[in-house]
C-alpha cells in the first residue's frame, strides 16, 4: 500500500544563500502550530499563581495609582487635555504595559523555547510573533478597567475610540519588530536580558506617558515621534480620550520608524536562524 | 523511486559550538582585539558529517550506526531542517516527520489532552488529523483516566507513553528516528517495535538512529554505518553490524600491538592487546547493561618480577569511574617471563548507560626506587553500555539517569504506622 497518490513535492536542502527570503507561504502552512503555541502561553502564564489573570488588571492599575500620587501635583503635564490624571495616565499604561510585556517575552522566546529550535523544524518566525500576539489577552482583560473607569468619571467614550485597534495594532507592530531583534541577538550574546530592564526604563521616560506630547513645542515634537511608541501611546490616548487634536504628522513618523524597525528585524532574524540550532 | 537522495552532505561546527556557546558581546569585543593584535583569528572547527551521500527509496527502511560523535544526529538535523549543511545537498520528496525526543515540547502544566494537540501541532499534524486520531492515541497510550490531569501528575512512564503514542500517530511521507526506543518498560518497548514495524510496513519511508543493534537488525534491512563524519559502509544489516561490531574500524574495543619493540612498556613489561569482551568472550564495544562485561589483558613480561595488570575507567565527561588492579594472588610472586593473558570481569548493573573509554596498565608496587609503571596506554579501549531490555535499575523511569554508575540495589521498604508524634525514623524492633 502506497501511502501516496498525488506526485510529491522535491526539496532541496543545503546551504541557504546569503538572499534573505520571507518565505511567508510557509509561515501559512504553520499557522496552527503558531495558535497552539500562542494558546500554551496563555494557558499556562497564569496556572499556579494565587491571583491568576488578575495579574493583568492589577500591574497596570497599581502602577497608575503610584504614578499618580507622585506626579499629579500641580504639574500640568496634562492639562490640554481637561481629564482626571489617573484617566489620563491609565490611557497610556494600558498600550506601554502591552509593548513590555511583548519585549521581555519575545526577548527570551527563541532561547526559552531551546528545546524545540534543536528538535523539530517549523519557521523560527512563529516564536516571536506568537510572544507579541499572546499579551494580547492581557491587554484585553486591562481594557475592562478602562471601561470601569470611564463609568467612575461618568464619560462616555468619544467616536474616535473606533481606531483604538489601529493604534494597537501599530503597538504591535513595533513590539514585533524590537521583539525580532532583542530574541535573536539573545540567542548569541546573553547579555540582552541585563539590557532590557534599563531600555525599557529610558524609554518609559522619553514616552508621552506622564505627559502629554503637548507639552512640548512641535518641532521637538517630530523629535520624540522618532520613538515609534510615541505615536502609539498618543494615538492611543487621542482615539479614547476624544480630546485635542490628533497629530498625523506624529503617528505617521512614528509608523515609518516602527516599519523600518520591524523589516530591518526581519532581515537579521532571517539571516541569522539558520545557527539557531547549532548556536543555542 | 527515491525518497531522499543525499548528496556530499557536511556540515561543519565551531569547535564550543556543539554544546554551549553563551558567549556575551564583551567576549566577542575581546576576540575581536585579540584578532587586530595577533592578525588573524584562530577558529578551530571539527566536521560532524563529511561528504555523505547515499539515496533511500521510497518505502524503504533503512537504520543508522555508528559510535557516538559519529554524527547519526547531525544527519537527522540536517534532512529534518533543523540546521543547514554546510555543504552539499539532500532532495526529499514529501513530507518529513521528525522524532529526535519523544514527548518534544510537552508542557508540564498542562493536562494530557491538552499536551496531545500542543505536541500534535509542534509534529506537524493539523488540528483536524489530531482529532481524527484522537482516541486511537489515548487508547495506545493507556491514559484514558488521566486526560484531564496536568502532565506533572504523571508518572514518568506514562508521559513518555502519551509522547510516543503522539509521535507513533504522525503520518509523513518519511520519518526521521533517533533512539525513542530507549524509553519505556520493556512490554511498552515491544509495543513501540510492533509500531515501528508497522510504519515500515505501510510504505513510508523510516530512518532510523539507534545503539540497540538487535533492534535495528530487526527493523532494517539496510543499514548506514558512520564514523567520524563519513560514511563507511552501506549494505545489508548483517554485514554492516558485523563490520561495525567487529571490524578494525568501526570499533575502538580491539587493540593488538603486533610488534614487539613498539609496543608500549618499558624493558619489565610491554602491552601486546586489549579489547572489551562480552559474557560470551566476543570482542564487542556495545555492551548491555544487564550483561557483564570483560576487559582483557595480554602482555609479555620480560624479566622476572612482581607486576599485576590494572585498568582504569573514565566517562565521557572524562570522570574516572573506577580504578582496578588485578587481585589474583598469583600476581603477589615474581612470575616467570612469557605471555599472560588476564580479563578482568565488571558486573552487570553497575555501569550506566553511556561511553566508557578504558586505560590499561601493567604495573608493581611501589618499593624503593624501582619502575612501577610499565606499560600503560591511556583511552586504550572505548565501548558503549546501552540498555535493551529486562529488568534493570531504570525501573518504570524514562529520563536520563546521572553519574557513572547505576547499581541495581536490594531495596528494604515497610510501612510504618505514624501517630502524631511519632519521629519519622524506623521504629526500633522490640524483639
């Protein structure tokens, strides 16, 4: 009995040149694998723990009430923008807490996930597109407090919340592609989980996160956009809030900067995966 | 119709490379000054697989052998994608199914059904076929009671017969094997062969690792040998065991130094040969566990005094297992000059599995300022203890079992009757 019928397909394996390929039909064809692996993260993220997802709602929340009682004193960091600071601050939380808990999980998923990069074959790229895509459900179980909140103030969301998921999107998008960097650098130089905590700690700062991108004159504006999470997290707070204006020229830079991040982190992860196996 | 069709594979390592290589930017700083000082830069590489070409048909079932290091594992990375070669080329034709660990990518914390679509989907079976074959996995298995429980409750035993029972149900065009066999008790062992063979049977393709040469003579028609990279020998499986087994090349249990002023001593003793004998005196380098296993001694003794053999025994990891002198009193005399011919006998159940290299030594005792080394040949001899079937201190347990040996003890256990505050120690007998 022959197990085949239809004429099988020829690979050739050797020594891949030096072009870079995508190879994106084959990342379809593992597209359960990348939802299983997704669906593994989530389902075990929380098992053992006392509070379970609660995790998700309390980070973010506590960290906003800290905030809050140190920096709402009188500084106007917000005050464009005419609501209560925690509101304000919380808007920002909810997309900062997402881009970094996507960073320290694809920043350890190649090598977190050793046991299977030497064992099996499937496209290395699934690994860290499934770490930005599982903190997702955290970002979602988060949002529910946002709601709650704009219950407490008694305000009703404004229209423009309609393109919160693009604004998510694009947080995703450079998470991806900082992820891509940080989790195949780490396969070779382990020194990328010492560096993470100070990188995401300079750019919680150099965000608009306890400030208001308004704060600042435009020109210096177009400055800080070069973050590309600075157009997220304004974005974000623009397609809530419903106040103030939104600033296209700020997202549209920010978009540029978190693309040309995401394919330059394409081409390096593509160039170097082929030593996954032999160098983890 | 071929299925795979190789072609001057080889792949090269850094040497490090192969196993840890957590080397941080500061190291790659200083390599990079090191090499603007001296001028060049020094990278030592070692071949793993070296110009092999061979073509497996479609159906066929063809096995690996070699020692360890002989790069059988490299090969399977290689057609299974998960490194490149570093040069020449395979063509495969159809779907490549890849079983280098049994239970790859099980997660602890999830239950058994859960663990069957997370390992199903990481195999490469669809979410649709998972289903399909569902209860024929559980039932192969045995774990219908415990689907819903977190693998951590498992017993080893019956994690690793979920995880093979997963991979048994993976349907590729060719499958790729490396030593699954090695796990399980012995009446799940004949349930995996009766599996294997069955793959076989069904006109897939199957190549297949493994240390137990019964086994693989009795799945493979054809066998591959490999040594140090390359591919030796590629015949039927009688020839190429016999060959591996007991030939000059593909066994390091023999040595025979045939001339006399070359030999290695000194003017009291000089080495004339040495192998690894199995319970039936045939030079063997793979030996069971549960079977005792000979290290023979022949040496010339050219004056007349006190010497006794001794061999030592070092792991892989080039830990010295054990140290041992030949007892026997006649070696406490002087003994005539001539031939002696001595086989010092290790147990079954006291090595554990793995590579053991053997020095042998002829040697006297420290008197004086006289020689007490004679002749000695590090690493003179390297076998392998591999465990097939029966009874052995594995138990039920399927994983890897530390240090250099594994005694099958005599265990004593009773159960104690346990009052509040009664010490948890054996209570003395009254009698």
């Amino acid at each position: 009995m022959s197990a085949v019928s239809a004429p099988l397909r020829v690979r050739r394996i050797q020594r891949s040149r030096r072009r870079v390929q995508l190879n994106l039909r084959e990342l379809w064809a593992y597209r359960e694998l990348l939802f299983f692996l997704i669906w593994r993260d989530v389902k075990v993220k929380y098992k053992q723990t006392a509070l379970g997802a609660a995790w998700a709602i309390i980070v973010p929340f506590l960290t906003t009430i800290v905030l809050t009682l140190v920096f709402n004193r009188g500084l106007h960091l917000h005050s464009e923008y005419h609501v209560p600071y925690p509101l304000f601050l919380f808007t920002a939380m909810l997309p900062w807490t997402y881009f970094t808990a996507c960073l320290s999980a694809s920043s350890m998923s190649i090598v977190g996930n050793q046991n299977l990069i030497t064992k099996v074959f499937f496209p290395r790229l699934i690994i860290p597109l499934g770490s930005v895509v599982a903190p997702v459900i955290d970002f979602l179980c988060a949002f529910t407090v946002l709601v709650g909140m704009f219950l407490w103030y008694g305000r009703a969301p404004h229209w423009h919340a309609v393109v919160i998921p693009a604004f998510l999107g694009m947080a995703l998008l450079t998470a991806f592609g900082v992820g891509l960097w940080l989790s195949a650098l780490n396969v070779r130089y382990r020194d990328v989980p010492y560096l993470l905590p100070f990188l995401t700690q300079i750019w919680f700062f150099v965000t608009p996160i306890l400030w208001g991108i308004t704060a600042v004159k435009p020109h210096t504006q177009s400055l800080l956009a070069l973050n590309p999470m600075t157009g997220v997290i304004d974005g974000f707070r623009w397609a809530v809030l419903g106040r103030g204006l939104p600033h296209y020229h700020v997202y549209l830079e920010s978009l540029g900067i978190g693309l040309a991040i995401t394919l330059s982190g394409l081409w390096y992860f593509k160039r170097v995966e082929r030593y996954f196996a032999d160098l983890i | 119709m071929f299925s795979i069709s190789a072609h001057g594979l080889a792949k090269q390592y850094r040497i490090g490379q192969m196993h840890s290589s957590i080397d941080t930017l500061r190291d790659h700083l200083v390599h990079g000054l090191r090499t603007l000082r001296t001028g060049r830069t020094k990278r030592e590489t070692i071949w793993a697989l070296r110009d092999v070409s061979f073509e497996v048909a479609e159906g066929e079932v063809l096995g690996i052998i070699g020692r360890n290091g002989a790069g059988k594992t490299t090969l399977l990375r290689l057609l299974s994608r998960i490194t490149e070669p570093t040069a020449g080329y395979a063509d495969i034709r159809g779907r490549v199914g890849s079983l280098l660990e049994v239970g790859t990518g099980f997660h602890q914390e999830l239950t058994g059904r859960e663990n069957i679509f997370l390992n199903g989907a990481i195999l490469g079976m669809g979410h649709s076929e998972i289903q399909r074959k569902f209860d024929e996995i559980v039932e192969f298995a045995g774990v219908e009671k415990f689907l819903d429980t977190p693998v951590k409750r498992y017993s080893s035993g019956m994690t690793v017969r979920l995880a093979f029972s997963v991979a048994a149900h993976l349907e590729p065009e060719i499958l790729l094997v490396d030593e699954v066999l090695a796990v399980g008790d012995a009446e799940f062992q004949k349930r995996c062969l009766g599996k294997m063979e069955s793959f076989g049977q069904s006109g897939r393709t199957v190549l297949f690792v493994s240390h137990s040469m019964p086994t693989i003579a009795r799945l493979c028609p054809r066998l591959l040998l490999l040594d140090r990279g390359r591919l030796v020998e590629d015949g039927p499986a009688e020839h190429v065991i016999g060959r591996y087994l007991h030939g000059d090349l593909g066994t390091s249990a023999r040595r025979v130094w045939r001339d006399h002023d070359s030999a290695p001593g000194d003017d009291w003793a000089r080495l004339r040969s040495a192998r690894i004998v199995d319970a039936s005196g045939d030079t063997s380098d793979v030996v069971d566990v549960s079977e005792p296993v000979g290290v023979e001694i022949a040496f010339d003794l050219l004056r007349r005094e006190v010497v006794f053999p001794w061999i030592d025994l070092v792991d892989e990891r080039g830990t010295l297992v054990f140290s041992a002198m030949d007892t026997n009193p006649v070696w406490t005399e002087a003994r005539d000059p001539g031939r002696y011919v001595t086989t010092a006998w290790i147990p079954e159940h006291l090595l554990n599995e793995g590579t053991l290299h053997v020095s042998v030594s002829v040697k006297s005792p420290l008197l004086g300022r006289k020689p007490w080394r004679h002749a000695e040949v590090e690493s003179a001899l390297t076998f392998h203890v591999v465990e097939r079937e029966g009874p052995t201190a594995r138990g039920a347990f399927a994983g890897r079992i530390g240090g250099p040996v594994r005694p099958l003890l005599r265990w004593t256990s009773e159960a104690l009757d346990v009052e509040d505050d009664t010490p948890l120690v054996a209570r003395p007998r009254s009698d």
